[in-house]
C-alpha cells in the first residue's frame, strides 16, 4: 500500500499566514536602504520599533481643489490609534500628488519624493558631506531621520524630520531656532482645514529676539495669545503647567539654541502631542494604548482674558471681575467713554504723574500674567532688592519683577515701556512690582 504524502506546503502556508496576523511586526521594518522605494500603489510603509508610528502613503479630498480629486501625502501617523489616523507630520504638505502615482526613493545623499513623471515634489536637498551609501529610519519617537553609512553617534543625522514640525510637537521635538543662524526656524503651523494638510492660518512661534522669551500664537501676522516669558519651571502665562505631572518641560537658551521641548515622564503608555489646530487652538491631547480614544488634555485661548491686548496698557484682564478689564490702582481710563461701552482696548493712563525719584512708590500685584517683554531687561546677578532700586533709578522703569521662579525667586525683569497684556489669575501668577506715584499708595 502506498503511503500517503503529506501536504507540507498547504501546512507551511497556513504557518506563515497565522504568524502574520498574529505577529504583523516581525516583518515590518522601520529603514530604508538606496536600494528600496516606498510607492503609492505597494501600500508598504515603515514601522517604528515599538509599533508607534508608521511613515507611508496617504490621501485626502479637498473641496477647495479645482477637481475635486485625491491629493497624496506622504506623511507619519500614530499605528495604534483605533478609528480615524492620527497624523503628525506630513513631508510635502504645500505640494500634493495629484494621483496615485508617487515614489519615495534615496538619490545620492538625500530622501527624494517623485510624482508619475518622476518630477521630484519634496526632497530633503542635503548638501553636506556624506559617506555613501545613506539610510531612511523611523525611529521610535517619531523622527524620520537620514544617517550615513560611517555614523557611530546614533543621536547624529544628516537630516530629521523632527527640525521641520508641521502642526504637532512630539516629545523630545523642538521648537525654537539656533543662535547662529543655521537651520530652519522651528514652529508649528496649522492644517489649512482638517482634511487638507497645506499650510493653514495659524502658527505657533517662540519669539526669540530681546533678552526673554515667549511663545505667541498668530493668525497670520496678527498676535492672537502669548504664553508670557518662561519663568525657569513653566511659562508664566500657562498656570497650569505646573499641574502636568506626567510632563517635563524642558527650555533650553545657551550660545547654540534657544528652544522648548518636552519630555513624558516614567510612563510609556502615555501618549502626549501638541497639536496647532485648524481653529485657532493650541491643543495638548493624550491617549494610551489601554484607551486610544484621544484626550483633550489642555488647550488655548481658554477664555476671554487669554487673547492678545485684550485690555490694552496699564490694564489687567480678571474673569472674576465684571468687566473683565481692570485699570491698574494709579491709573484710569484712557478714553472713560469707550471704557463705559466696553471698549477697554485702549487701556489705561497714570492718574498722576511720576516724580522719577523717591517719591515714587510700588504696587504689588500678586498671581499676574507678566506684560508682553519686548520691552523688558534682564539682570540674572541681582535679587528683586537690587532690581527695586534699579528700577527707581531709572525714570523710564515702569515695573519689575523676578525673572526665575524657582528656589525663593532669582534676577530681575524690568520693563521700561508700556505694562500691555497682563491678566490675574486665582493661583499659579508671578508677583508684579508696578511703580506708581507716592499719592497713588494712599489707601482710598
């Protein structure tokens, strides 16, 4: 009787077929080498170690498209997030493909993106020196990076994505510019619409002239929030910073760079963005693996008091007062008429002049949003007693303040212009020295 054969190749398929399903990252691969492509019509992407991100292919219809027609992106997204993708940076964002022909490749030294008529849209333009061949890896945090073939320093790259946001910071991103010039200014800048990834209206900016810096958030050229300067723990407009535990805010001013970042502390799990949205919001959004639904963890403008002058000079905004705008004790309405009718937006006048000496007095206002700091000047050496008589010295000294926070308070701010975008808060504030005329400090 013959034996019968067994069906080995049915059985190794059937294999192969449930390690996939069961185990899809073991042939998944996060690199690129010059002798791979990435294609639209492949549908293969890169896959970080750890199953976070995945780089590849992507689509969108916008109405305002003159045909109506798909465009692509080639872009990065969260892998986990159940329903819709969550995307975090898009490579030619102001330069779709208009069909599903497309063709990521490495030529020479650099990541190229080709169109169907091999037309490159988007490239990397690396002109430095290189030791070929190179590599495209996504790295765990997101960062999609180019190295050379002879780079042992594994924090070294040609190029990364991660000096080029579009509308989200991720951990360990910056935001910010070098002093010396080089590279590119790093802010993030909103999707024109939330399904069309070009350039929106909105951007996020850290201001990075002058001797303190503060973020602002802009539609278009107009000023629409300031964070206010960092404080040495958080930005001094942002209270609630103080209350983001699982966050370390790192803010980083030294001859090379002037920048902020953040770090998630001790849990992986935790998912943290910072995302300038489409609206107008800067949004901090969370999820974790347990629960992918993603969290509105924080966002702003909160409320009336946050956008930009919205008293005007020598004027507090407080969402416990009614109205809102206060003037400054020593000061009055500019124009008491348009204050009446709710127009504040010119601010506040000195209901007595200054004596610019002794004469002149402070008024202590605690758990104050610092004014705008354009006009501001440090001293790291001096305490806030050396920074008082500093500032009555100066007769062009209009207030101070401390410039660190941390440890009892350490070096002075002092403004010499107008007091502009301030507001109190119930806690979380910085106490704000305004000097004001003797008769000012009279108790009423």
């Amino acid at each position: 009787m013959r034996g019968v054969i067994p069906n080995y190749h049915h059985s190794y398929t059937l294999f192969f077929f449930v390690i996939l399903v069961l185990f899809p990252h073991v042939f998944s691969t996060n690199t690129l080498s010059p002798n791979e492509a990435l294609t639209i019509s492949s549908n293969k992407t890169l896959v970080s170690p750890g199953d976070v991100f995945e780089l590849g292919f992507f689509k969108t219809t916008t109405r305002n498209s003159p045909d109506g027609t798909d465009r692509w992106y080639l872009g990065i997204w969260y892998k986990t997030t159940s329903g819709h993708r969550t995307y975090v940076w898009v490579a030619n964002r102001d330069n779709a493909l208009h069909n599903s022909m497309g063709t990521l490749k490495i030529s020479h030294a650099s990541l190229v993106l080709l169109d169907h008529s091999n037309t490159p849209v988007w490239s990397t333009n690396f002109t430095g020196v290189a030791h070929l061949p190179v590599t495209a890896e996504l790295l765990a945090n997101g960062n999609f990076v180019l190295r050379d073939s002879k780079t042992n320093d594994l924090d070294r790259f040609m190029w990364q994505s991660f000096d080029y946001p579009v509308d989200t910071l991720l951990p360990e991103m910056k935001l910010g510019r070098n002093r010396n010039g080089s590279g590119n200014e790093k802010i993030l800048t909103s999707w024109k619409s939330p399904t069309d990834p070009s350039s929106g209206d909105y951007s996020f900016i850290l201001e990075t002239e002058g001797f303190l810096h503060e973020f602002y958030l802009l539609n278009n050229e107009f000023k629409v929030y300031r964070t206010g300067p960092w404080n040495g723990v958080r930005f001094n407009g942002i209270p609630k910073m103080q209350n983001w535990s699982y966050i370390g805010n790192s803010f980083i001013d030294n001859n090379e760079e002037v920048a902020y970042s953040f770090q998630v502390n001790n849990n992986h799990n935790i998912h943290t963005r910072f995302r300038m949205s489409s609206t107008g919001y800067l949004q901090v959004i969370t999820w974790t693996k347990k629960v992918p639904q993603r969290n509105m963890f924080w966002s702003f403008p909160e409320d009336t008091c946050d956008l930009y002058k919205v008293c005007g000079p020598y004027a507090y905004c407080d969402m416990h007062t009614s109205p809102t705008c206060n003037c400054i004790k020593g000061f009055v309405p500019k124009n008491a008429g348009r204050w009446d009718l709710r127009d504040m937006s010119g601010g506040c006048v000195r209901s007595s002049k200054l004596s610019c000496g002794e004469g002149d007095g402070f008024l202590r206002m605690s758990q104050m949003k610092l004014p705008e700091t354009s006009e501001a000047v440090v001293d790291k050496r001096i305490g806030l007693k050396e920074c008082r008589e500093k500032c009555v010295r100066d007769c062009n000294c209009t207030g101070y303040a401390n410039m660190d926070i941390m440890n009892g308070g350490s070096g002075c701010v002092m403004w010499t212009g107008e007091l502009d975008d301030m507001r109190k808060y119930n806690a979380g504030g910085q106490d704000l020295y305004v000097k004001v005329a003797a008769a000012s400090l009279v108790p009423s």
